[in-house]
C-alpha cells in the first residue's frame, strides 16, 4: 500500500510516518521544505507524482498575523487541490482535522454539535472538512475526518504546554499558568496515529465520515501539572495568572469517543499518567 502523507514533517506526521513504514506501508512524505502547499500547482504535482493509494492530510498552517500569513494558513487547511489531483487508485483520503472546529459546550462533543470554530485556526479546519467532503463525494473517493483533541507525546513543538511542563520538572523553571480554569481532553499521540490507520484500512466506513478523537476525559492544566510532578518525582513550581491564556480556552472541552468505538473499533491506550512518563522517558 503507498501512502501519501502531508505534514509529514510535523508532530503527528512524524509519528504517523514512523508508524506506516513499521507496518510496511510505502510512504511518500510531503514536508514543507521540499513543496509549497500554498502553491496549488506544486502542490497537485507532488500528489500526482506520489501516486498514492491513500492519502494522510495533516498538513496544517497557524501563523495569522499578517493578510499574507492568514492567506497561506488557508491554503494549507482548505487544500482544495488536494482531491482533483489524485490518481485514479487513490481510494481514500484520511484529513486530520481539530477540535477548535467546534464551539465549547458543558457537555461532551459528538460529532453532530454543530460547527462554530474557536479562532481563524478552526475556522480554517472546518472549511478544509467541508471542503474535502463535498470534493470526494463528487470525485468518488472515500473521505474520512479525524477531529482529534489534545493531541500530545515526544516531539511536541516546545512551546506547547506539555513540553513547558516537563521542561520546567527537568531544569527546576516554572510553569506560568493562566488567571481562569482550562480544562482539554488529552489524547496520547500514538493513539490518533492508531486511528488514522484505522480510518485508511476500513473500507466499510460512511463516505466523508467525521470522527472525533479524544478520550472522554478532560483535565485542567493544574491536575496536568500534578500529574507530571508526580510522575517524574520532580517538583514542578507554577505561576498562577502569569500566562495571558488562549482565547479557546474554556473550563469544558472534552470529548465523546462513542462514534470512533463503533465504527472504526478504536479506543485510547494511553491514559494521562502514563502518556507524560512515556514523554519524560524520551527526553521530550
């Protein structure tokens, strides 16, 4: 089976890659240095030359800050090159997707709550979604979206909070944390990669199904915190109300995995305790 995988360079695309190459799958890996995702042309042309049986798209953009900046980050998440460019044998396109696409609710999300993005990011997200379902159904290509939650693990870009976390037990620093609760559903890395292979080898899937991908449990960045002092024996100090906050950040952002169990036979491994020790272990 050959493999197309977009983002291949990123935290999840890296451990996907590692993944399918382990099971001996052929994988074909885009990263960003070597094509320009917002140059639709050379975008289409890669996915031609590739010539996959499946396509992996977790290509993804975040930078906003300028007009320039806003117009490549929704180049990337839309991709609408993506589907017209594929071949022939191509039968199915797996799009790591997010769950900013939705709003917060009190409750847990099932993918039938309706799509209001937090932020120019999940806004991005959603429209790619959309984009790619209505795009595979006329085209004929199998669609399936992984909404994945708090994805974390070894490799995290270290700014994000995991990496500052275990950053802060290794050099004695301090984690700054923000004025008002944050609560997120943490989902161990290698189990949204475990999924993505899961939605590419069903063939018995909903064309253009949504799934989400989480672990019905949602912790706030405090208990994060003390789980990780207490894992790696380490003493982590915190600065309440020093760091600014996102402004997706709620007290209620879980998720409710029923769909994934069902359809696609999947469930999380990797609890939060074990998931950070896993991290420390690797040095990440």
């Amino acid at each position: 089976m050959r493999a197309l995988v977009t983002g291949a360079g990123g935290f999840v695309g890296r451990h996907l890659v590692r993944r399918l190459r382990a099971d001996g799958w052929d994988v074909v890996p885009l990263v960003r240095d070597h094509v320009d995702l917002t140059d639709a042309v050379a975008a289409a042309a890669a996915v031609r030359s590739a010539d996959p049986d499946v396509v992996f798209s977790l290509a993804a953009g975040r930078a906003k800050a300028t007009a320039a900046e806003r117009a490549a980050t929704v180049a990337v998440n839309t991709s609408p090159w993506l589907v017209d460019a594929l071949p022939d044998r191509c039968r199915t396109v797996v799009r790591l997707g997010s769950s900013t696409e939705y709003a917060a609710s009190p409750e847990p999300l099932t993918e039938q709550a309706a799509l209001e993005p937090r932020g120019f990011f999940g806004a991005t997200k959603a429209a790619g979604s959309l984009l790619l379902q209505a795009a595979a159904a006329e085209r004929g290509v199998r669609a399936a979206v992984l909404r994945a939650f708090q994805v974390y693990g070894p490799g995290d870009h270290p700014t994000r909070l995991v990496p500052v976390v275990l950053e802060a037990a290794r050099s004695g620093g301090t984690v700054p944390l923000p004025s008002r609760i944050s609560r997120r559903d943490w989902v161990w890395v290698g189990d949204v990669v475990d999924a993505c292979v899961r939605a590419a080898a069903d063939d018995c899937l909903p064309p253009g199904v949504v799934l989400n991908i989480g672990t019905g449990t949602q912790t706030s960045t405090e208990e994060l915190v003390a789980t990780a002092a207490r894992v790696t024996g380490r003493p982590i100090a915190t600065a309440p109300g020093a760091h600014p906050g996102r402004h997706w950040d709620t007290a209620d952002w879980v998720c409710d995995p029923t769909a994934a169990r069902r359809l696609l036979g999947w469930a999380p491994t990797v609890d939060l305790a074990e998931g950070l020790a896993r991290t420390w272990a690797a040095g990440a």
